[in-house]
C-alpha cells in the first residue's frame, strides 16, 4: 500500500491529519456533556483604567475542565464553533456573566464583557435571547458588551449584523476583539458601527522601542479618540509596556500585569486592591 501513488496515498499516511481528527472527535463529544456535567466554568478578567489600574470593566472568559485535566479555549472553541455547541455554551456563559456582574456593576460600576462568536449571531433568536438574559438577571443594558471578531464584517465595514444593530439599540456596546488580526483595515475605523476596540496583543509594544514599532497602535488610538471610540489593549505583560501605551494616550487595558484571568473569589480580591472602597 505504501507505493501507493497520488493523492490516495497522501490522504492516507498522514498521521497528523489522523490525529486532528482525532482531538476533533474526542473534544466534540466530551463538549456536548460538558454543561451538564458541570465541567465548564467561567473566569474573570478586569479590564484598567491608565495609569491608576481602577478596574471598570471585567472580560467574561470561558473554562473546560473535564475528568483528564483542563483543555485551554484556543483547543475547544474552535470546536465548539464548527459542531454549533458553542450556541448553547455561549448561552451559559451570557447567563453566568450577568448573572455574576450585577453586583459588581452596582458596587463598583463596572461593565461585563463576553465573547460571542459569529455562529451564535446567526441564530435568529440570539438578539431575544440577550435581551431575556438581561430581563431574568436585571443587569442593566448599558453594563454589558458583546466582544465580537473582524470577521463579522466580512468585507461590508459599515454593516452590523441585524440582531448585534438591535442589541445596540437598546444600550448594549459593541466591542471589536482582537483588533488589527482581521479584516478591516484602519480605514474603514470611521465606519465600523461598534463602540470599543481591543487592539489585539501581538500589536501591543514590548517597550519603548522606536515610534515605527508603535504606529499601528499609535494609528489606532489616534483614529479612535477622533471619533471618541475608546481602545483598550490587550495582553499588558509588563509595567513598562502599561507606561509606553498610557503615553501613546491608551486609557484602557488589560493583561497578566494588572490581573489574570480567575474565578469570581480572585476577581473579588482584585477589586479589593484595585478599586478600594474609601469611607469616612
Ligand atoms: P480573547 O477574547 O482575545 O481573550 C483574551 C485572551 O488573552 C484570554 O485567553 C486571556 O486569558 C489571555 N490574556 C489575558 N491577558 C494576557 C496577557 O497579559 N498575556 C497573554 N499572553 N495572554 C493574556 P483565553 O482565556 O485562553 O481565551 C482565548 C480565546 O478564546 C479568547 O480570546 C476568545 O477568543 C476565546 N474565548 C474565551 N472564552 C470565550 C467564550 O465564552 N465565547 C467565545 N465565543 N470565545 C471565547
Ligand atoms: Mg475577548
Ligand atoms: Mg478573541
Ligand atoms: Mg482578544
């Protein structure tokens, strides 16, 4: 069989075609029990004012933990997208995060954030179904953002989705993720019809560097405080990295150096030390 020519044999041998599908098969099964097994959880992120690190708003981020150990996101949602599972994962998390900030937004104002992928907006019910979310958990519209991809534009920068142009009616911001890895170039930035953007954290300067280093991020703010759409950049690693961008003129951010990532308990902690409750 190994003389085997042509694109048989190619399709064949490859054991790391195998494998892939493999990791696929065994990742989509344990994923559609994952909810009811009770392996998912949801971790928090806060997002930082410059240059004081006060928290104003807290990024929603998704965990799996099945019986053999953790699998990271950048494994399983893309998984959870191609099988659709990620529609009612997506509905748990949206539930989970509002249900959470409603105490974080009245105590200490902040917004929640939670990613949604493009296959759930293809849902015709998505936009009914954030607003039901926001009625059963009595979060205020106004605190919560939807993080969506480039991708959603697809080519038409200044067309928004029907359901996200609905939700964006009713007060919900609209946040770009990993923005500068897509589609939309810095011209379209006057168009896009969202209200924040997350500058993706391979743009992010590692330090001082020269001032052709920082032009994307520089060309970013400065598009971005023309029209008042505020950036925040993601992936801040080092003190030194929080300085160049508060003097590139970035207000917001959100990295390792501030807070990771963590259940609600180190979230709690986190505000303790960042936004300390003052009295007398
Ligand atoms: P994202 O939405 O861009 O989230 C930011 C990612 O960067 C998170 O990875 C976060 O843990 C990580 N991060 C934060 N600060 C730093 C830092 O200083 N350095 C480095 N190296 N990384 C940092 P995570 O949690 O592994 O999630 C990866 C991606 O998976 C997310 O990227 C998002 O695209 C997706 N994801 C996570 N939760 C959900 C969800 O509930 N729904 C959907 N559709 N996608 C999700
Ligand atoms: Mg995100
Ligand atoms: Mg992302
Ligand atoms: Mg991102």
């Amino acid at each position: 069989a190994a003389k085997r020519g042509g694109r048989d044999r190619v399709v064949r041998y490859r054991p790391e075609l195998r494998s892939a599908r493999e990791t696929f098969t065994r990742i989509s099964a344990g994923l559609r029990h994952a909810v009811e097994r009770g392996e998912l959880a949801v971790h928090y992120q806060p997002v930082v004012e410059l240059p004081g690190a006060r928290i104003v708003a807290v990024e929603a981020l998704l965990r799996w933990t099945p019986a053999d150990g953790p699998v990271p996101p950048d494994d399983f949602i893309p998984v959870a997208e191609e099988t659709g599972l990620i529609v009612p994962i997506g509905a748990w998390i949206l539930e989970q995060a509002c249900r959470a900030a409603g105490t974080w937004h009245e105590r200490f104002g902040t917004s929640i954030t939670v990613n949604v992928s493009v296959r759930q907006l293809a849902e015709p019910h998505f936009a009914d179904e954030v607003l039901a979310v926001l009625d059963r958990t009595g979060l205020p519209a106004a605190a919560l953002v939807l993080e969506i991809t480039e991708s959603v534009f697809a080519g038409d920068a200044d067309a928004l989705p029907d359901a996200l142009a609905r939700l964006r009616g009713h007060g919900i911001r609209i946040a770009i993720d990993d923005f500068g890895t897509g589609y939309s170039s810095l011209s379209y930035l006057n168009q896009l019809p969202v209200d924040i953007l997350k500058i993706d954290r391979s743009f992010v300067p590692s330090g001082p560097g020269s001032d052709g280093d920082h032009a994307f991020t520089r060309a970013v703010l400065q598009l971005g405080s023309s029209r008042s759409l505020p950036a925040i950049a993601e992936g801040i690693e080092t003190a030194e990295q929080a300085e160049v961008l508060h003097a590139l003129g970035c207000r917001l951010a959100q990295g390792y150096h501030f807070a990771k990532p963590g259940p609600a308990s180190q979230l709690e902690a986190a505000f303790a030390r960042l936004n300390p409750v003052r009295t007398g």
